[in-house]
C-alpha cells in the first residue's frame, strides 16, 4: 500500500491490514515509527541478499545471479522506497554499506573480466539497480530467477567485453 500511496494514513494501513488503526498504535507510537520499522526490514532484507550471494568468494557469474534475484524478491516483497529515510544517518550507513559491497563486487567482476572495462567509472553501479527495479515492476509473471535471467542477460550483453 505504501508503494503505492506513501502517504497512506496509519487508518488506510489497518484498513488494508485488516486490523483496526489502535491495533497498529499498539505496536507503533506514530507513523514515522511504523514506516522506519518497514525500511528498517527492508534493508534487513538488502543486507541478507547480499550475504546471501556471496559477492566476494563465489565465482562472479553465478554471485550476479544470485545477487539479483535476490534483490528482485526484496524489491517485490518490500516495495518501498528508501529516499524519505536516507537522511537518518543510520539507514543511509546502512545503505552506503550495502552500495559499497556491490560496487566492490561489480569492479571485482570488472577487473575478471566479465563486465567492460572502457565504460565510465560507476556505469554499471548505476544501471544494475535500474535494471533490477524494472525487472521486478515490469516482469510480475516472471519468477524472481527467470526476472534475474534477464537482467543478467541484459547487463552482460551491454556490458560484456568484446
């Protein structure tokens, strides 16, 4: 509900939840509360992808995989944007530490070989999100691994050495 209408009223919440709004007060003093406890499990989820594929020690191909589908479930599973929370110093080094692993991890993939290196300085880490947002938006009847087929494909062919 809230990626749709980020605005939604703590009474439009209950009402979506089935819940009554006193419900939601019980375990939430106010709105902001709720909505830092939703992007705090998002990046919970952000973070537990990333572990998950494993970008510094499996090999790079399949840790891409892994990486996006990955990401394409939480984006699907939590989709709601972090801007509004990015000026609380916790979530945003939070996020920069989680940008920072997958920056890392797409030189890694750079410097082996599988990505080009004659594009400009953090192109790819700049496409890869775009790419996985709209796979997980645009491609709703597509399983978060068949979605992540096409975002690898996509990266790899635009971005594959020649």
């Amino acid at each position: 509900m809230l990626a749709a209408d980020p605005g939604a009223s703590i009474a439009n919440i209950a009402a979506e939840a089935g819940v009554d709004r006193r419900t939601v007060y019980r375990r939430f003093a106010s709105r902001e509360d709720l909505l830092a406890a939703i992007y705090g499990a998002r990046l919970a989820a952000v973070e537990d992808a990333i572990a998950d594929a494993r970008l510094r020690e499996a090999p790079v191909a399949v840790a891409l995989h892994r990486y996006v589908e990955n990401i394409i479930a939480v984006n699907r599973t939590w989709p709601v944007d972090l801007a509004r929370m990015l000026a609380d110093d916790g979530v945003r080094a939070r996020r920069d530490a989680s940008v920072r692993e997958v920056d890392a991890f797409l030189e890694r993939a750079t410097d082996e070989g599988l990505l080009r290196s004659d594009l400009p300085q953090g192109w790819a880490s700049a496409l890869l999100p775009q790419l996985m947002h709209l796979a997980s938006r645009q491609l709703p009847g597509l399983s978060p691994a068949q979605a992540a087929d096409v975002v690898v494909d996509t990266l790899l062919r635009g971005l594959r050495t020649p």
